[in-house]
C-alpha cells in the first residue's frame, strides 16, 4: 500500500497520517534539535562578543500569551531589544511569524522581566540554518517576510553596530559552533571565521545579499 493511499484512507476518517523518519536508528528530529542548539550557542556567543546582553530560552507568560522566546538580547547604550528566532529548518512560515510577531508586541514586559530598562525599539531577529531548501521556501513565501530589512551580513552589521537598525533581521547560516574557525557562508557569502573574539564577516566587501533572493 502506498504512502498515498494510506492518506486517502485516513482523510476518509478524518485522521491525521503523520510519518516519523529516522536516520541510522536516530529520530531526525533529535539531529535537528541538536542544530537548532548549535547554531543557538553560536549566535548567542557572537552577539555577546559584540556587546549585547543575551538570554535564552526565555519563557513567558502574560495574560494567555504564552511561549518562549531562542534569543533575548538587549543593547543597553541605545537600548534596543532583540527578540530572535532560530530555525535548523523553515517548515511553517506562518507558524514562526505569527508566534515572534506576539513576542515583539511584548517586548517590553520581556525586558522588565530580564532586569533591563524599557526599550525603545523591539526588533525581530531569525536565523534560519542556510541551505538549498531554505532559501526555496524564503523566496516562494517572500511577501511574508518583507518587513525583515536587514538580511544576510547587512543584518550582521546591524548587529555588530545596532545605530543602524531600523527594522525586522534575517540571517541564513550555517554557523555550527561558537568559537570554531572554519570557511562556512553566511547569509549567502562564504567567509573564514575566526576563533572566538574575533568578528564573523565584518571586512568582506561586495553588494549585500538578501536571504531568499539570491
């Protein structure tokens, strides 16, 4: 019986088929679980190293809205707050914006609750890890993501020097471990990155690229 077929059959009885792919006996989603924390570690060690305060895994709960949040992350001289979103894949447009547009909206409160003063601009941020099918998925669902400005390593400059921020970031990556040197590409540009301390693409030069269009 096909895959198909059993769908059919289940629709009949307004049940939902769900398949679980392994891979060498390991549930995929582990693997990507582990990606999604990677690439969290990651980002999270260079946004310190660049004078942001970061938590993560930041829960909430304010008046029904509840949900927790990758990266939380705070620059205190112009006090802007970075709400962020780390994804190994993009399966469900609508499912990351919808819940990160709720996080913005409580910016705020999420910054009192971390102990820092009321900032003066919330700022989604989502780092997606870069691949082939990634960047599909972002061009087909390009309108839903239009107010994400700053993309690619135009949105790690703004992290790097936040006076330049004026909207929503968008990051591909394939950013595995903090404080690893390797060639790797970021944002759709293939850098060398340095041992920890150091910048991550700061002195490229060439037009910026844009996730999803290029």
């Amino acid at each position: 019986m096909t895959v198909a077929t059993l769908r059919r059959c289940a629709a009949a009885l307004d049940v939902r088929l769900d398949t679980v792919p392994r891979w060498r006996g390991t549930d995929l989603a582990r693997l990507l679980d582990d990606d999604h924390a990677a690439l969290q570690a990651a980002w999270a060690d260079r946004l310190r190293q660049w004078g942001w305060e970061v938590r993560v895994e930041v829960s909430f709960n304010h008046y029904g809205d509840r949900g927790r949040v990758d990266l939380l992350a705070w620059h205190t001289a112009y006090r802007i707050l970075v709400v962020g979103e780390i994804k190994s894949e993009l399966v469900d447009a609508q499912g990351l914006l919808g819940p990160l547009d709720v996080k913005v909206r409580l910016g705020s409160s999420l910054a009192a609750a971390a102990g820092w003063a009321r900032p003066t601009v919330v700022v989604p941020l989502v780092v997606i890890r870069d691949g082939s099918t990634a960047r599909s998925r972002l061009a087909r669902f390009a309108p839903l993501f239009a107010s994400f400005v700053h993309r690619g390593r135009e949105a790690v400059g703004c992290l790097r020097h936040p006076e330049r921020v004026t909207g929503g970031m968008l990051i591909l990556s394939d950013l595995r471990t903090a404080g690893e040197a390797r060639a790797t590409r970021l944002g759709g540009q293939r850098v060398r990155l340095r041992k920890r301390g150091s910048s991550t693409g700061g002195r490229a030069k060439g037009r910026l690229p844009r996730a999803g269009g290029t």
